[in-house]
C-alpha cells in the first residue's frame, strides 16, 4: 500500500510546526453536492453567449486525471463520486492521493437555479452517511470500512443566533461521535455568516477565530479535526489562530474562481503567515487546463515559484498548448481580494505584466547555457543537462535562480513534458 502523503506531511507539522516545510494541497471536487446543474464547470464546446455545462462525466474525468498526475494530496468528493471512483474503481488504491467526501450539506450551500437558499440562515442537513461514505451501503461490516474513504469534509457556518449556532453545534456534536465509533477523520469547513446583518464585517475576522477556538476547546484529540478549511481573513487573523495553538492546522478555501493571479496569492500569502492546507475547488475546476494550474499551485504550495512569476509561465503554457486564455496577461495578474491587507480589508492591486516568450527549443545545446533555460551553465551526463542551480542531488535549488531563471525554468520544463 502507498503511503498517502497526507499522513505523511501531517506527521510532519505536528513534529515541528514551526519549521516544517510541507503543505497540503486539495482539490474540491464535492460540487454536485452544492452547485447543481453546474457543478462540472463551463464546457469548452460552448460557443458565443452560449452556457454549457459538461457533464457528470466529464467531471469525474477530471478528478481521475488530476488523481493520477499525483500532486494534490487530497481530492475531495460528493458521496457518490466517492463510492464511484475509490470502491468500485479503486483509483486511489495505489495512489498517494488521500480520497475524502463530504459528509453534510447544509442548507447555505444548496445553489439551485431560482432559489434563495443561500442567503436564507443555514440550517443542518446531512445528504450522505458514514456508512455510505466508507462502504456504499447504509450498514457496513467491520471489515468493509477500508473499502471507500475514511477521511470526510463537515461544515459548519456561524450565524450570531444562540439558536441557530446551538443547533448547528449539536449535530456536529453527534456527527463526531459517529465519526469516533466509526474510525472516521474529519476536516472542519467553517463559513462566514450567511445571515444578512449577522454581525459588522470588520469583526468577522475575530468572530470567527473565537467560534472556531470555543467550539474544539472541548473536543479532545479522538474527535478533533485533523485540519481547518475556512475563509482567509487576512495575515492578522491567519497569525492570531496559528500563535493560539501551532497545532490545529489552518486550511484556506479558495472560494470563486477569480483571477489566475488571485488563486495563486492567496495560496502563497496565507502559506506566508501560517496556513498550511489549500482547498481549491472552482479556482481548478475553472482554469483553461486544470492540470496546469494544480502543477502551478504545486510550485507555490512547496516555495519553487512565486505567485507573480506562476502567472506569467502559467499563460506560457497556455500557449504553448494553443489554448486561449480567459484573460489576457495583463487582466489576469489583477488582484481582488484581501490576501495584501494586513486587517483584511477589500483591495484591488494590478501587477505589472511581463512579456511571456517560450523558450525556443534546439537539438543543440550550446556551450554557455543550459538547455533547462534558467540561464546558468550545464554539464552534460548521459544526455541529461544538470544546471549550476543545482543542489547535491541535482534538483533545481531555485533559492538561487532570479525571477526570470525560474520561469524560464518551469516553461522549459513544460517544454519537456508536452513535447
């Protein structure tokens, strides 16, 4: 069996929560339990102002492909995705690919064309159980748990209504002591208020970070969550939960689809100021190839690249695969979040854009560069070129390489992959 690099990174940043490098890397693919209809994400066989979906089909192709490239750690499903794929497909048997489902649906999450759901004050609902997450039956026998996922999404959303939050508080109550008799992890989702007026937005930051920090303080080790997965409030707030306790590890979510650049500063500011879980659903679901950008967010999640510099080889990519863009460069390296606000406040930033050239490609590498395209020197070895900008066992150290070095790396990389 692989071990799945969940385990092994979580391990890690508990051993050391204030050095460890690693960070968890997930794609939300539980959409049908809440956008419907329009879950999958845009076809591209769409033309002009025509809306066209793709299918359930096509949707859960992507969660195979993503699955298989290997870089997310985690790949979060609708109950039914989840029996699909990982009990009767065993995509993740050999994988190191950590499958979850979500496991409840509250009312705040239910898009359904012509509805007010959303806004209206969440309430509790559980669609899928435990038992059907774990063996696709409504009762399983001891030795069939193992068979589907035993890692599941709980969400819970905070209103400022003793009423409502009470009742939201004890089905998660009874959720956990499901979950603990069952063998069952759980990752906890905590959403801004959808109440309209619930509280002033500017105290949203700490109302939530008290909510969160009130609610586990009572729940011990067997039933706690393994991370958190909530809105990023801006690097005061991200810091203030982090120094609380280093070990409830702090998970973002990365909320509508944005700006390629958005994706990408959100991920690498609140890696910055302590988080160390991103979960990204329609940011991937969304890009013009959702292979690409996981691989970017990769790149950023580990320190490899920067959010600016992933932008511009990203759209390098593109176009080397003859794929339109959304945006053009320059809209895409707009911002329009808080990630850059210390107190968390609305701003938009513009960066400025760089021209994008592929690197061209040569049979001959000529003797002052290297073909890998980050500027430096190149020995040869067996027909593989090894940069100066190298560590001992010849990984690219891109501590050392300038901006310009690590895109021209990465683009020449995907040169490599793509042919």
């Amino acid at each position: 069996m692989v071990q799945k690099s969940l385990d092994r990174k979580l391990q890690s940043i508990h051993a050391d929560p204030q050095h460890s490098k690693d960070f968890i890397l997930a794609d939300a693919k539980d959409a049908d339990m809440a956008l419907s209809i329009g879950a999958p994400g845009r076809s591209p066989e769409a033309h002009g102002g025509e809306l066209k979906y793709r299918s359930l089909s096509e949707f859960r192709d992507q969660i195979v492909q993503i699955t298989e490239q290997g870089l997310v750690d985690i790949m979060l499903m609708s109950a039914s995705t989840n029996e699909l794929l990982t009990i009767q497909r065993r995509l993740f048997d050999n994988s190191a690919v950590t499958p979850a489902a979500r496991v409840n649906d509250t009312t705040d999450i239910h898009i359904v064309r012509g509805s007010v759901y959303p806004v209206q004050p969440s309430l509790p609902f559980r669609t899928a159980t435990l038992d059907h997450i774990q063996c696709g039956q409504v009762e399983c026998k001891p030795e069939d748990r193992q068979r589907g996922a035993d890692l599941g999404l709980y969400s819970i959303t905070f209103n400022n209504d003793s009423v409502l939050d009470r009742e939201a508080l004890e089905n998660y109550k009874a959720f956990r002591l499901e979950a603990e008799r069952k063998s069952f992890r759980h990752f906890l989702e905590v959403f801004d208020p959808n109440r309209p007026n619930a509280i002033d937005p500017a105290l949203i930051p700490g109302f939530i970070n008290d909510a969160i920090v009130r609610t586990l303080g009572g729940v011990t080790s067997a039933g706690r969550p393994v991370f958190l997965k909530m809105v990023y409030h801006g690097p005061a707030a991200m810091e203030e939960l982090v120094h609380y306790d280093p070990h409830l590890v702090v998970g973002i979510l990365g909320g509508s689809a944005g700006t390629t650049y958005d994706a990408f500063k959100l991920l690498s500011e609140a890696k910055k100021y302590g988080a160390r879980v991103a979960l990204y659903g329609r940011k991937i679901n969304n890009a013009e190839n959702q292979l690409a950008f996981v691989r970017f967010l990769r790149w950023i999640a580990d320190g490899e690249l920067g959010a600016e510099e992933a932008v511009r080889a990203y759209h390098g990519v593109l176009q080397k695969l003859g794929i339109k863009p959304l945006r053009d460069l320059e809209a895409d390296m707009r911002l329009e979040t808080n990630v850059m606000s210390y107190g968390g406040s609305s701003k938009t930033i513009s960066v400025p854009s760089a021209r994008v050239s592929l690197p061209k490609k040569s049979t001959q590498a000529a003797p002052s560069s290297c073909v890998c395209g980050c500027g430096g020197e190149c020995s040869s070895k067996k027909g593989e070129a090894k940069a100066v900008h190298a560590h001992a066992n010849g990984q690219p150290d891109f501590q050392k390489m300038s901006q310009a070095e690590k895109v021209a790396y990465h683009l020449a990389h995907w040169n490599r992959v793509l042919g």
